[in-house]
C-alpha cells in the first residue's frame, strides 16, 4: 500500500515539476514593440483598415483550394481502380479530369495564373 501511494506522489510530482520549468523558461525575456504587436498576414495593423487588397492574391489562393481539393478526390480514384469494372471507372474518371483541365486552361487563357501584370 504504501509503495503504491509513493508511486502515486511520484507521478504527480515528476510531471508537475516540469510543467513548472517549462513555464519558467519559456516567458519571453525582452519585450519590444514589433513582438507584442498583432500579426495582421503581412499588413501592418497600425495603418489605415482601407488598405487595398491584392485581389490577384485571393484568386490564386481560390484557385489553388480548388486544385487541392480535386486531388484529394482524385486519389480515391486510383485506389478504386482494381476493385471496380474498368468502363465504369474509365467514364467518370475521364469526364472529372476533361472538366479539371478545362477549368485550368479557362483560367490559363484569362490570364488568372499570371502573376506579373
């Protein structure tokens, strides 16, 4: 009984003990000015709320989820390929990728996926 209560205190004591440290060593030391500021994506959050935004930047990150979510339906494709009969997996599969470069090349030939102007 009484080594079970001294494992008991132990693995309370141990864990507390660090978690003491670790808060003592990791309190910020220096405090200046640009680190206690808010970090607004690269905007400086003292400046006038009215400033324009790149809507360039908000298309190419549009676009980019978009692409990054089809690929997360793609690989479900593949991994169906053996298991499934192959006109039934060969139709949708063709169609999902013909819309996908037809989208990309719309965009392409708008000139979405231009960066310089």
């Amino acid at each position: 009984m009484l080594m079970v209560m001294t494992s008991a205190m132990i693995t309370f004591i141990i864990p507390m003990l660090v978690m003491s440290i670790a808060t003592i060593l990791s309190k910020k030391m220096i405090n200046d000015r640009e680190k206690s500021s808010p970090f607004e994506c690269g905007f400086d959050p003292k400046s006038s709320a009215r400033m324009p935004f790149s809507l360039r930047f908000f298309l190419i990150a549009v676009i980019f989820l978009i692409f990054d979510v089809e690929i997360a339906l793609i690989l479900p494709i593949v991994i169906i390929m053996k298991t499934s009969n192959i006109m039934t997996w060969t139709l949708p599969t063709m169609f999902f990728i013909l819309v996908l470069l037809g989208g990309l090349y719309h965009e392409w030939n708008q000139g979405a996926l231009q960066w310089a102007e």
